[in-house]
C-alpha cells in the first residue's frame, strides 16, 4: 500500500443511521449535510488522509450515531469505480 503525496485527498460519502441536529452538524464544517429518506443522514466531502478519516468516524462514535456505511471517491469528484457503468469510456 502507498503513500498519499501532500495536499492529496479523497472524497468520502458517509452515511449515518441518524439524523443530525445543528450542534452535531457543527462537528462536521466542510461536509455538505444531505438528509435521506427515513431518519438517515448523508455526509459528503473531503478528506485529507486516512488519519483524518479516522477522526470523522470518531466524531461519529462520540455522538452516538449509527454509522451505516463509508465509501470513497476519486480525488477530482468522480464516482467510486464500482459505480462507473461498464459502457462508459474507461470504466
């Protein structure tokens, strides 16, 4: 497994099993907040490093909140690769 180069991140979708409140949404400044249908909630956006992933899912036990799944993404925004359909050029 590599090493990720300074200044390099990915995008990671989180999503909880739980609505969050506005003091729990605090926790989580520079993630976009997108409630889902029944009393989840999605939090989309960037993360440095694995270490700052890490804390995320920390703040996430210390809250309390059912952490239902974590997905990465590609660094320029683009989908996982398991959601790039087969047709697609390159995928």
């Amino acid at each position: 497994m590599g090493t990720r180069p300074s200044g390099d991140y990915a995008n990671y979708e989180i999503v909880l099993g739980k609505r969050l409140g506005s003091r729990g949404a605090a926790s989580f400044a520079g993630f976009e907040l997108i409630e889902i249908p029944g009393d989840g909630m999605l939090l989309r956006g960037r993360v440095v490093d694995q270490a700052a992933l890490h804390g995320v899912l920390a703040q996430v036990r210390d809250l309390g909140i059912p952490l239902v799944s974590v997905r990465r993404g590609e660094a320029d925004g683009s989908p996982p690769a398991d959601e790039v359909p087969s047709d697609r050029p390159g995928g």
